[in-house]
C-alpha cells in the first residue's frame, strides 16, 4: 500500500500508552483506527538521532519496514530555553526506563531553580512534536507542531501524560496541560498542544 486513504488501520509506532490513546482520539473523525507498536509485538528502536525529525523518521520507518504498512510515528519533548534547549530530544530519558516523569518534571524544575530562572520569561520553554508518515515506496513525510509557553513553579493537574502537568501554555488562560481536559488541549480550529498542531498538519495533506 503506497496511499494511505481515509479508512485505513494505521501502525502508530509508540508503546505508550498516553500516546496512542490521544492519536487515536485526534484520528478517529477522519475514521483512521491506530494499531500500536506494542500490541503489534514490535520492538522500541534505539532512539540514535539528535533531532526530532530523525528520530521521528527511524521510527516510523522502522514500522513500516516491520510490519507493510504505512506507519505513522512523533518525536517530541519539551525545549526549555534556560536549559540549552534540555531535555529536548531526550524528553522521554530523562523519566528513566521506569518512565517516571515525576522525577523528570523534578529535575526540569531543580534546575531552574538553580539558575535562579523564577519569572515566566526566564522559564520560557515550548512544545515540539514532529510527526513522521512512512508509507512503502513512497519518501517520508513530516509534519511539526510547536505551543510556546512557560514551565510553572511545580505540576499541577492530573490530566494528560509526560510534562504536561508543568507547561503552561501562552495561549492559555494560565493553566497546565495537566489542569485541561483532552478537548481544551485538542479541539477547536486553533489548539493548543503541540501533537494536535502536528496531526492538523498531516490530516490537511491526507485531504
């Protein structure tokens, strides 16, 4: 299959649980169904790129590749510009092999503290997802999304998964991720996660 059309059953190329419920949300209008990598018993590839297109783009191609189909992988990760740009990349490394992001939102926040960073400006930061769509025959594609904000003092709210609990976006009304539900953060014309700009992106090329 070198088209992927309206319909067809999708490999999203995560084992993460949060991930794939919040992709098949934001797929489900246009009646694509997402399969993930880990009920397909495919194996997490070493994550070996420095860039969120690189790793998007292994990812998914390494789906594909596996499995005949098109997949469709992200890489994405907080950016905090007091940080050098950390944890970035290494978003997701950062919660260790127990992926305990408690610990790495603990670790965001001691090192602004650190350097003294206590007014949003100075704990500016931004959201990036890129989404790779690796179809067989047929050359990647990738599509980004990006939501600016700022890294409150500590986590607040249940909602939503990874650093979502300490990113306030500048759009917003001065909640976290974590404080809003799945339609705040997704809906609408203009939202405000990064993944939902992203999949807005890949769904206006797949129309």
């Amino acid at each position: 299959m070198s088209r992927l059309e309206i319909g067809d059953r999708l490999v999203l190329a995560t084992h993460n649980a949060g991930k794939l419920a919040e992709f098949a949300t934001l797929l489900a209008p246009l009646g694509i169904a997402v399969e993930g990598a880990g009920a397909l018993g495919l194996p997490e590839p070493e994550e070996t790129e420095t860039t969120f297109v690189g790793n998007a783009a292994l990812k998914a191609e390494a789906a594909m590749r596996a499995t005949g189909r098109p997949a469709l992988a992200d890489d994405s990760g907080l950016v905090v510009d007091a940080l050098g740009g950390d944890p970035g990349v290494y978003s997701a490394r950062w919660a260790g092999p127990e992926k305990d992001f408690t610990a790495a939102i603990g670790r965001v926040t001691d090192l602004l503290a650190e350097k003294g960073a206590t007014s949003p400006a100075a704990r500016s930061a931004a959201f990036v997802a890129v989404l790779a769509l690796a179809r067989p025959g047929e050359p990647t594609q990738f599509f980004e999304g990006r939501v600016d904000g700022h890294i409150a003092d500590g986590p607040r709210g249940p909602g939503g998964f990874g650093y979502d609990p300490v990113f306030i976006p500048a759009q917003g009304d001065g909640r976290t991720f974590g404080e809003m539900s799945a339609e705040e953060k997704h809906g609408g014309d203009a939202p405000l996660s990064h993944r939902a700009r992203a999949v807005a992106r890949f769904l206006a090329a797949l129309r």
